[in-house]
C-alpha cells in the first residue's frame, strides 16, 4: 500500500479480500500502515457458505427477479471458490506480525478483526 508505516488506526476491507492474489501479504501490509493497538477488520464471503444460507439472505435482499437469481447464483457458485475458510485465514494470519485476532462467523461471511 502506498502509505507510511504506522498511518492508520483503523482498516476496513469489505467484499475484497477473496480478490488479493497474494493474501498473506495484503494482511502483513495492513499490519504494517496501522498504528501500535489499531484495529483491521476484515469482512468476506465464507468459503463453506451454504446453498440454503445464500436462498435465505438472498430472498430478503429485495431484488427484482432477474438480480435475485444471478446474485445466488454468483454467491453459491463461483464466488466461494475463491473465498476463504476460517482455518485458511488462521494460517494466513500466523504469516504476519498482527498480535491478536477474533474471527466471527455469520451466515453469509467471516468477520476477521486483527490486532497489531
């Protein structure tokens, strides 16, 4: 990233991190541009997402036909491939300097928060 060591307090990265090509870097650099005790939260599709958690949440988005059935398809098809299991983001994390990490599982994702 293109910012100074120790710039940040806080970093959110939503919807994106199942896109990096070289994960455990892009988790090392955030480390690396937040400050001493800040806080990266990462939000992401569950790797394990299940076909009847993607209906559900899809079916209370309120999306015309047509949006509905390629948003579920997207989440049950091919997205998860490229998302990440719980045990998978814990070895990515042991790869980098972050202290301390919580992951929560919801339906749809994992809610990673790292601290440095």
């Amino acid at each position: 990233m293109p910012f100074d060591a120790d710039s940040f307090d806080f970093i959110v990265c939503s919807a994106a991190f199942k896109n990096f090509s070289r994960p455990a870097r892009a988790l090392q650099e955030m480390c690396r541009v937040l400050r001493p005790d800040g806080t990266a939260l990462v939000v992401d599709l569950r790797r394990d997402v299940s076909k009847r958690a993607v209906d559900e949440e899809v079916q209370g988005m309120g999306l015309g036909a047509f949006s509905r059935v390629f948003t579920a398809w997207a989440l049950r098809a091919w997205l998860p491939r490229r998302a990440y299991s719980r045990t998978q983001f814990e070895d990515l994390i042991a790869q980098t300097n972050f202290r301390a990490f919580e992951i929560r599982e919801t339906r749809l994702s994992l809610e990673v928060e790292l601290r440095k």
